[in-house]
C-alpha cells in the first residue's frame, strides 16, 4: 500500500475548503456530514454553497486574504479551485501556513490524503480507495458494498453502542466477542433489517439481562489447500474470522495468516494439532490450519471431548 487508511476525528475540528465553484461544492456535499465546522474560501460562490451557507451549514470567507488562522484547528484541507496553476499555489499557502492534510482535487502528487468512495451508515462508514489509480472502479466496488449493507444498518450499530457499557461489565472478553456476533449474525440483525427496530432491542436487552454462559473451547482443523488465499474455503475463512488462536506449522504461507482476525493470536508449532487441543482445552476458540486438503480429522481430535470441526480444503 501507498497510503494508509484511517479515519479523521472531526468532532471540535474544522475542514476548509479553498474554492467556490462546482468541485469546492462536490467536497462540501462529501463532508457536511460530519461534525466539523465546514469553511469554504473562495472570490465567488456557486448558488448551492451561497444556500449552504444561508442554512447554517457552512461558512464562507472571502479568500482575497488567506490568513494562518484559516488552518487553526483544520483536520484537512481541500484545494478545489478547478484551476492547475491557481491549485499548485493555494496547496504551497496552505501548506506553509501550516494546514496539516491537504487533498487537491485530481491533482495526486499534491495530496497528503486520497478522497474514498464512501458508503454511508453512520456510524458504519465503509471507505474504498484506489490510490487515486482506478476511480470508477472503486464507484463500481461502493455500489456492490451498498447493496450488500441494509439502509438502518447504522440504527442497529448505534444501538450496540449504547450498550457497549452494560455488555463489558457482565461479559468476559471472550463472552462479549461471542454476544456481539449473536447480535449482529442472528435474530437481532434480522428483525432490524425487517424494520421491527423495537423488537431488535428488545431481544438484545434480554440476552444481556441473561448473562454470559460457559465458555467453552473449540477447535476447527482446517485445511490450506495449496497455500493461495483465495482458494481458501469460506467456512475456513469465517473460522478464521472467529478464532482467539491460530495454529499452524512453520511453513505456511504468510497470506493466509492475513485472513484471521486482526487481534487473534498466531502461534507457530511443530505439533499444531497437540499445540491447539491444548489452548481449546482451556477454553479458546480454535482454528488449526495446516497444508493441502486435510482429508481426514487426526486420531487426536476424533477423541477430544470438546467441539471439534473438520473444513477441508481444495485438494
């Protein structure tokens, strides 16, 4: 990657934008959303800025006389004039009065930061990028993601948000893992999607007033197949996805390490199998991944008695 995604706290911020035509508007619908405090600089201003402005929505200044207090609590700064030369210039004034992140629209070599396609449910916000390579794609691939994600989504997660609180005082890290995956993969995420929103809490609120059952470990033995991760079957990805450990032998392909969950432990052992009954035994969540289609469950884990999966891979 050549640039690093991340998101930009807005909250008591400011977001500037130098220009007021057509792309300086196209930025100010791309950021209104958000909490900051939305100036735009410009000599003249489009009619949809002028009646942003008039809403309260955002600030115009005149920009005859760029002043470093402009920059003063910016979290970024767009450059949209739709003029090459007069673009280059405003980019070197901000930058040298101190503007911290600078995008100039279509001009890459100038940017600190790349725009995404944005898919939004606040408070889930998908971002697509293409470093700037492949813009119509990354429209292609925010269309497909719209589709796949219901309109409330961000209803439901603003409801596990208030009631993060509540599920880390009764629920271990491990059983609150669990409670959040019922919640957003079962009836939950069902009834909201259905529009039945009171329904949805108040499942949710019956199975914290429940509290968190035994935790018990688990093992799924699954195999690599021929190393590639996209011939990773997708039962083993989802394992993956859910596991607290990942075992495996010391030449496993690297990739494939990247389809686990990002906090899961990766753990390397000449006795995989042995290594990974071991932590199931004491409770965690385990996927074994090992090499070619792993046709057959190991004497071992037909004997266990905990929860045992077998996913082979591609032969």
């Amino acid at each position: 990657m050549k640039a690093f995604p991340m998101f930009l706290a807005t909250t008591g911020r400011r977001i500037v934008i130098l220009g007021g035509g057509e792309q300086a508007a196209q930025k100010a619908r791309l950021v209104i959303r958000t909490d900051a405090e939305i100036v735009v600089a410009g000599f003249e201003f489009d009619e949809e800025l002028r009646a942003l402005a008039q809403e309260g929505r955002v600030r115009l200044e005149d920009a005859k006389e760029i002043r470093a207090g402009l920059f003063e609590r910016a979290a970024l700064v767009f450059v949209a004039t739709g003029s090459a030369g007069a673009d280059g210039a405003l980019h070197a004034l901000a930058k040298a009065l101190g503007a911290p992140v600078v995008n100039v629209v279509d001009r890459p070599a100038l940017c600190d930061a790349l725009t995404p396609s944005i898919v939004d449910r606040d408070p889930v916000v998908v971002a697509i990028g293409t470093e700037g390579t492949a813009p119509v794609l990354g429209r292609q691939i925010k269309t497909a993601v719209e589709t796949m994600l219901e309109p409330r989504l961000g209803a439901l997660a603003a409801l596990a948000g208030r009631m993060r609180g509540a599920v880390g005082q009764r629920f271990s890290a491990r059983a609150r893992r669990d409670f959040w995956v019922w919640v957003f993969s079962g009836p939950v995420r069902a009834a909201h999607a259905a529009g039945s929103e009171r329904r949805a809490a108040q499942l949710l609120k019956a199975r914290l007033d429940e509290g968190p059952g035994p935790v018990e470990g688990s093992v799924a033995y699954v195999g690599a197949g021929p190393g590639e991760a996209d011939l990773l079957s997708l039962r083993g990805v989802r394992r993956m996805q859910e596991a607290d450990l990942v075992v495996h032998g010391p030449d496993l392909p690297p990739a494939l390490l990247e389809l686990a969950r990002r906090d899961a432990e990766r753990r390397v052992s000449d006795d995989p199998v042995g290594a990974g009954l071991a932590a199931a035994q004491e409770g965690a969540r385990v996927v074994v991944l090992v090499p070619g289609a792993a046709a057959t469950l190991p004497e071992p884990l037909q004997a266990a008695r905990i929860a045992v999966e077998h996913v082979p891979g591609v032969g």
